[in-house]
C-alpha cells in the first residue's frame, strides 16, 4: 500500500506547483492574447468574464459535491479539468479556442475553489490557520518564481509552449494526488440516508443558516463582492497599460514577455519578504490585528493602483505596478485565514464556494463594464475606475476594526 504525504506537507506542495503552473500560464497570457490572437481590450475583459460566468453557475454545485463526496476528489477532478482547459489555449490560438479553454478551466476552478481550503482546516485542526495560509503563501512565491522564469525562458521561443506545458503537468499533478494526498478527517455534511439531491438542499440549507447567524461572514462575502468587482479591470488590463500607455526599456533588445517575467520575479521576491514580514508580526490572539492588517494593507493596495493607472512614466509605473500585486498578494491569505476561523466544519466547502461565486459575481459585473470604458476612452482610465470600485472594502474593515459586534 502506497504511503500518504502528511495533509500539511501536500498543502504546501500544492500551493507551490499549482502557482508554478498557474504563472507559467499568466507571465505569457496576456502577451498571448495580444500578439498572438490580437485580442482588444474588450475582448480581453470579456474572456474574463466568460471564466467568472463559468465560475459562477458551478460553483455552489462544486462546493456542495466536496462537502457531500470528498473533498480530495472535487480537487483531482479540478486540476484535471484545468489542464485540459490550458491545452486547448495553448494549441490553437483564436479567440474562440479562448473562450472555450476558459469555460473548461472556470468548471475546473469551481471544483478546487473551497475544497483545498476545506480539506487542509479538517486535516489539520489543531494548528493556527494564519500560519497554515501564509506559509502556504510563501510555498505559492516560491513556485510563482520558478514557473516565471521558466514562462520566460520558454515563451522567448513560443508563448504557447508555457501553456501547453502548464495543461500537462496540472494532470499528472492531479494523478499525483490520486497516490499520495490524504483524506482521514472528512465527513459528509448530509445524512446518509437520503439521495443525493436532498443532500445538496441539505448542506445549502445549513450553509445558509450558518451565514446568516454570523455578522462577520455576511461583512467578508461583501467584501468578497468588491474584490470582485475591482479584480478582472486590473488582471486584464495592467499589461496592456504597460505596452500601450509606456515604452519598455530597450536593453539588450529583450522581449516583452522577459520584460513582464523579470517584473513578476521581482515583485514575488517583494511579497515573499512582506509575508515573512507579517508571519512574525500577527500573533494567533488578534482578530483585530488581522482587521487592522487588512485596513492599512488595501488602503495602500488602493493607492497603489491609482498611481499605476494614471501615470504613463515606466519608472513610476513599474514601481507603482510591483506595489500594487505585493499588497494584494499579503491580503490574500490573512482574509482566507479571517473567514476560516469563522466557519463551521460541515459546511465549509459549500460556504467557500459562496465566497468564490460572490467573487464571480463581482467579475462578472464589473468586467465589461471596466471592459467598455477601457475600449472607448483608454486602458489607464480603465484601470483608474478599477480602484475606485475597490474603495468600499475600506470602509468596510474600517467597520470590522471598530464594532466587537462583528466577532459574535
């Protein structure tokens, strides 16, 4: 009998080969989707969207599935379905081929989104969750360096090659997993004498419930919502800000795509150094410290972008740019440690996947809206409204920091 990986040993190895795999795609994407299949800016927000619709429909369904069956298996079955998404981009490069690997990829999505955060709080109870997320974190900047040297190195020869690659090494990572990851603490969030249906109303019915009694989840699936809203304007559109609205530096006659590669290394490097920063900082005994980091690191994260947006010097740009994604980066996994401590155990996928699908929602919303602007007046202006969609989170943490309420 094959002998399984401890549950935190696979957790940090998932975080950092699917971010290597995750940035072996996005370093060349963008620069894909512009050179290759010239693809406007609309047309880039709209692929997007398309993913975050995807997201949207399945989500609840994939959450409820890891919540009912198995949490391992929602997330085989995921990365399975993310690797053939990328290798249907990555072979034929037309926008429809776009848009049909995105719909693969967003089902994909929906059925990692919630289990691998579910999966690793049940496996491993007993141990801090913001330690857990940011050592995670920093496994993820580790293979997002590794994944964009090589996007770069590989791109400079074809910006397919990343993607394929990407595609096949996500399913024998997914085939890896099938061996060696382990499952001994789940339990099904629905009794077991009734069909599968009413196990699905069962645990939505509870997860509902759940939200409801707790102030503090209702307050995050709100912040959730504007992340959402901001997110697709940014994604889609910064490296395009940066070949449209500046000129990349002509040293030694290097492609964009190294250009965009050494940017991502640098500003991985950044976060890595701020998240070791904050893991010696956030004592396990501070729900308002973790409030209070989140409200000063999305005010920066805000101003950040806005200088990025509207600035057409490469300097300032690419300071304000490498800014931008180390605050985001930091915020990240201090909210899904934040919402995790708050959720019950039975739910837990299903309440996850509301979060990813409010998320979508926010995608889907704010995308070609971002999308229109961008295409008719320009990318900065694009990206400038992209911020302003994301001032409320501060008002929101501002109201999480000062009201003890929230924490009942």
């Amino acid at each position: 009998m094959i002998k399984k990986i401890s549950a935190y040993k696979i957790y940090l190895l998932y975080s950092g080969i699917t971010a290597l795999l995750f940035s072996l795609v996005t370093t060349v994407m963008i620069v894909y989707h512009i050179e290759n299949v010239h693809m406007n800016p609309l047309q880039l927000i709209l692929v997007g969207t398309v993913l975050e619709a995807v997201c949207f429909t399945f989500e609840i369904p994939t959450g409820i599935v890891a919540d009912v069956y198995s949490r391992k298996l929602s997330i085989i079955i995921g990365l399975i379905l993310i690797g053939i998404g990328f290798a249907i981009e990555g072979s034929i490069p037309m926008f429809s081929a776009v848009i049909i690997s995105h719909v693969v990829w967003g089902i994909g999505s929906t059925f990692t989104s919630g289990s691998v955060d579910a999966w690793i709080a049940e496996e491993n109870k007993n141990v801090d969750f913001n330690q857990i997320y940011l050592r995670a974190a920093q496994a993820g900047q580790i293979g997002s360096v590794i994944g964009i040297i090589l996007a770069t190195i590989l791109g400079n020869f074809s910006v397919r090659i990343p993607i394929l690659l990407s595609g096949v090494l996500f399913v024998i990572f997914a085939l890896f997993l099938v061996l060696f990851m382990p499952e001994y603490s789940f339990r099904p969030s629905a009794p077991e004498d009734i069909n599968t249906y009413g196990k699905m109303v069962y645990t939505m019915k509870r997860s509902v419930g759940f939200i409801k009694s707790k102030p503090i989840i209702s307050l995050l699936l709100l912040v959730t919502l504007f992340y959402g809203l901001s997110s697709e304007g940014y994604d889609r559109l910064s490296t395009a800000h940066f070949l449209s609205d500046t000129t990349l530096p002509k040293l030694w006659n290097l492609q964009p795509v190294t250009w965009f590669g050494i940017f991502g290394i640098v500003g991985m490097v950044l976060s890595a150094i701020s998240m070791q920063f904050i893991i010696k900082r956030l004592g396990a005994n501070g729900k308002i410290r973790s409030a209070v980091i989140l409200l000063i690191t999305n005010t920066f994260y805000i101003m950040s972008m806005v200088v990025f947006a509207l600035t057409r010097d490469f300097s300032i740009m690419l300071i304000a740019y490498l800014s931008t994604n180390m605050f985001r980066s930091v915020n990240e996994p201090i909210l899904n440690a934040w919402i995790n401590r708050h959720i019950d155990d039975n739910a837990r996928a299903t309440i996850l996947s509301t979060n990813g699908l409010i998320n979508s929602l926010g995608q889907i919303i704010g995308g070609p809206f971002i999308g229109v602007l961008a295409t008719n007046i320009s990318v900065s202006f694009g990206i400038a409204c992209t911020a302003i969609l994301l001032t409320p989170v501060i008002v929101l943490y501002a109201l999480s920091v000062k009201s003890d309420k929230i924490y009942s």
